[in-house]
C-alpha cells in the first residue's frame, strides 16, 4: 500500500527577506506553496505547517496571526547570530512561542540570516549601530549574509519522513 503525501504549506513573516528566501527554498524542496503570514490566511485544508519567522528583539515576529488545528508544526527560526554560538537565544524565543503554536512543535531548526544597514528602517537601523557599538565592534558598513541552505537539508527530510 502506498504511503498517502500529507498536505504541507510553509507560512512566513519575513520583514527584509532571509526568512522568505528560506521559506521559498523549503517550499521548493517539499513541492509546496509558501505563503506570506496574513490575518486572511487559512491553514485549516494543511495536514502539516511549517513556519518560518525573524527573531526581532528577542521573539519570533509575525506568527501570532496564525490559526492552527490539528496541524504538525514545523518551526525554523532565523536570527543575525549564529545558532551555534547563542542557542540561549534561540531557546528562548521557543520559550516566549503562544501556547498554541509550541505545544504542536515538532521539529524547530533556527538559522542565520542576513543583513543590510542601509535597507533597514530608521528605527531598526539605529537599534543595530547601538547593538554594535555595545558588543565591541561589528563592522555593520557592509552587508552580512549568512543564510546557508544546506542547514534545512536534515529539517526538510524531517518533514518529508514524518508520519
């Protein structure tokens, strides 16, 4: 008997774009739609929800909108900091999650992103010099992108083995 394909859908909030470039190539792999979080968006025909968010001063944004069922979440989580130097950080965003969202966790990957000064919004902009200016250095004068596909890869088989 064949194994029936579960319903999948990735949903982000992506505020300058290294959260969606992710969620676009985990769609991709799993031969899903991604779709931008919006209070309109209705997940109820999804068997499994894979979520995508920015960490912003030290939660996860965009994802309270969400309304989940029954669904198997699936959370990655996409920060400045490398995951392997500042996993407290990442941790503690999953703490802070609605109860709704992380009782149904079950895998959540966290990832680097990426950065650019000069397209951050004014109060974001000046949020990061003085983030900089306090952690001793940090050249911010120039993009930093640390997004890395091959850090979904054991995320996505995860997903595509579950069930």
């Amino acid at each position: 008997m064949e194994k029936s394909m579960k319903s999948n859908v990735v949903v982000y909030h992506s505020k300058y774009g290294a959260t969606k470039e992710y969620a676009t190539h985990i769609a991709k792999e799993l031969g899903c739609q991604a779709l931008k979080i919006s209070s309109k968006l209705k997940l109820d025909d999804y068997e499994q929800v894979i979520i995508g968010a920015p960490i912003y001063a030290g939660s996860a944004a965009g994802i309270k909108k969400l309304k989940l069922n029954s669904q198997e979440v699936y959370l990655f989580l996409v920060g400045l900091s490398h995951p392997v130097n500042n996993l407290d950080i990442f941790e503690g965003v999953v703490d802070k999650l609605d109860p709704s969202i992380k009782e149904k966790l079950n895998e959540t990957l966290f990832l680097s992103g990426s950065m650019d000064l000069n397209k951050l919004n004014f109060i974001h902009r000046q949020i990061m010099k003085m983030v900089s200016k306090s952690q001793e250095g940090g050249d911010l004068s120039k993009p930093i992108n640390n997004i890395d596909f091959d850090l979904t890869k054991a995320f996505i088989k995860k997903i595509k083995n579950s069930g």
